[in-house]
C-alpha cells in the first residue's frame, strides 16, 4: 500500500507544508516593510491612523504579496537579510534624491548651457521583474531622469544633463542586484 505522506513527512494532497509556509512568511515580511514604511511617511500614531495603515498595506500585501519576494525557497535569514538591504538601499536612494535635487539647483540658478537634455539606453542585468520595477522607479523617482520605456533587458532613460546621465553608471542597478538577486549579482561580481 502507497504511503500518503512524502519522505518529508509532508501530505501529498497540501501541496507542501514548507512552500506554504515560505509563502506566508515572504507576505508577513512584505506587510512589515509596508507597515513600516507607512509609520514612518504618515508620521501619525493614533489610533485611526494605525488602523487605516494595517488596512491599507494589508490589501497592498494581499494583491502583490509575492512581487517583493518571487523566490519561494528563500530561508527566514535570508528574508531578513533582503528586508534589511531593502531599508538600506532606501537610504542610498534618499540620499542619491537630495544630490540630484542640489543639481537641479544649481543647473536652474546657473548657467543654462549645462542643461542639454538626452535619451540615455543601456541594458540592465536584473532579471526578476521586482528588480527591474525597482530600477526603472528609482531612476524615475530622482530628479533629473525618468524612466521613458522597458523593452525586455533595455531601458530607455531621459536625462536633464550630461551629469544626470552620466549618474546612470550602473551603481544604482548593482545595489537593487544586491538586494533583490543576491545570487546573480555575486555571480556577476565573481565574472568580472
């Protein structure tokens, strides 16, 4: 008579224990950045706006839950380590804004002849669809570029200046490699 249960010890029938389970953990993390990314930007805690925080990024992780973490088979370290590179990669992000912005400045109250704007292409090595979501959002966020189009690995990109494209070195795709392909991106460190 055949066993119902796999060498694991987990019920043919569930579909796995582990892979529900890695599911669950990869939409609990997602609410928890969510959550505390939306602490941080309403900067109210009272009660209403707690709930209406929990409500809200309960939904977002209801609908795209699994678009942060694609890999199922992540370990709980490893979703801590990608959670926490996350925060940090924010911080490069909201540091790399305020540089643009001091550019933008000066170009706006200099001398109008640094403005020449530009389409810069280049292909990126991300893979995953987060990863280039990511990218394309992050250059568009900082000033001084936007994300024009995505046409499979190559990215079509609007530069305000020689220096804002010139900003598109790579450096920012690297660090969203680091966090959302961690395996990728060493291997291409490794091929260099």
């Amino acid at each position: 008579m055949e066993s119902d249960y796999s060498p694991r010890g987990v019920s043919r029938f569930t579909g796995g224990l582990n892979a529900s389970f890695h599911a669950m953990l990869s939409r609990f993390v997602t609410f928890l950045l969510l959550f505390a990314l939306w602490m941080t930007l309403s900067g109210f805690f009272d009660a209403f706006h707690l709930t209406l925080g929990v409500i809200c990024c309960g939904l977002v992780t209801w609908w795209s839950g699994d678009l942060l973490f694609e890999e199922r088979t992540v370990s709980l370290g490893g979703l801590l380590r990608r959670g926490i590179g996350m925060v940090g990669y924010l911080c490069w992000l909201l540091w790399q804004i305020v540089l643009s912005n001091i550019h933008l400045l000066k170009l706006s109250l200099g001398d109008m002849k640094e403005v020449s704007p530009r389409i810069v292409e280049f292909r990126t090595h991300l893979k995953t669809d987060f990863g280039k979501y990511l990218l394309a959002n992050s250059i568009t966020i900082t000033p001084g570029t936007i994300t024009l189009k995505i046409i499979g690995d190559v990215f079509y990109v609007h530069a305000i200046s020689a220096a804002a494209a010139a900003g598109l070195d790579g450096s920012m795709e690297r660090r969203i490699a680091a966090v959302v392909e961690p395996d990728a991106a060493a291997a291409r460190e490794v091929g260099r």
